[in-house]
C-alpha cells in the first residue's frame, strides 16, 4: 500500500511539474523559446553535473531549471542575466553559491573564459614553432665529407703548415 501510495505521489508531482512546464512554455515567444533551449544547453544539472539540462534524464532538479529558465525569460531577462542567476543560485547540499561549475562552457566575456579560448591559440602556435625548429634542425645538412678521399683546401693547408712546424 506505501509502494502504491509513494508511486501516486510521484506520478502526481510529475503531471503537476510538466504542467507548470508547459504553462510557462506556452507564454514564450519564438525568439525566447531559441533562448530557452540555448540556456538548458549551457547550463549543468546540479543533480549530478553529468551534462547539460538540455541533454539530461527527467527529475526534478532539472524540470526546476527549466521551468526557472522560462520564468525568467517571460520577466524579460536577458542571456547573461539567468546564466548570473543560476551562477549566484546556493547549491543545497555545500550552501555555497555554483559559481561557474554550473556553466557547460565558461562565459567568454569573462578572464577565466578568455584564458582558456586563448590558451590553446597560444599553445598551437608553440607547438608549432618548435615542431618547426626541430624538422629544420633535422634536416639541416652538415658539410659533406669529400668525395673520393680529396681533402678540402682548408685542411691540406693546416696539414702542410703542422708538417713544416715537425721538419
């Protein structure tokens, strides 16, 4: 009987949550429904953080994050004001703000975002100059031996002036 009645609860509270999903869906224009998706594709379950609201299974905490992302968006925020929202929201379980775990990807506007958009530019082009320096140092060539024994001018001279030194 509690199995039967926990499973009521269950059923009961997901109609209820894809209702209120729907309600605030059905307010969203075109343009904010786009918006919406952008968002669930940007923004981590904080059930787990195993991937994105968008991609992620049904419960809960990832229903809330939707309903929250088209409850903003009818008040008129923007993109960057609800992913704010959601940096500044208390993760329950360590009381502190998400701060920017909550991001799929981090904000480009931002130092953190900057530096790792412009670390891998960086790094290509290290990586590139040293592969570069390292084939070119591979193929240098070094002065090739003289062919069929004939020494070069150079060094019959410094031979001829050692052996007049001995005599």
């Amino acid at each position: 009987m509690k199995k039967i009645t926990f499973i009521l609860v269950l059923v009961f509270v997901g109609i209820s949550y894809s209702q209120n999903y729907q309600f605030y869906n059905k307010k969203l224009t075109a343009d904010q429904k786009e918006q919406a998706i952008y968002l669930e594709k940007n923004i981590m379950a904080t059930c787990c953080f195993g991937g994105p609201v968008y991609m992620h299974g049904k419960n809960q905490m990832t229903e809330d994050a939707k309903i929250t992302i088209r409850r903003l968006l009818i008040e008129g925020k923007t993109t960057d004001q609800v992913l704010d929202h959601f940096r500044n929201s208390i993760d329950t379980r360590t009381g502190q703000p998400y701060g920017n775990r909550i991001l799929a990807a981090p904000k480009a506007s931002e130092t953190v975002g900057l530096v790792s958009y412009w670390s891998i530019v960086g790094f290509a082009v290290i990586g590139l100059a040293v592969l570069a320096f390292v084939i070119k140092k591979l193929l240098a060539k070094k002065d090739p031996p003289a062919a069929n024994g004939s020494l070069s001018g150079d060094t019959l001279e410094k031979i001829e002036s050692e052996l007049s030194e001995l005599s």
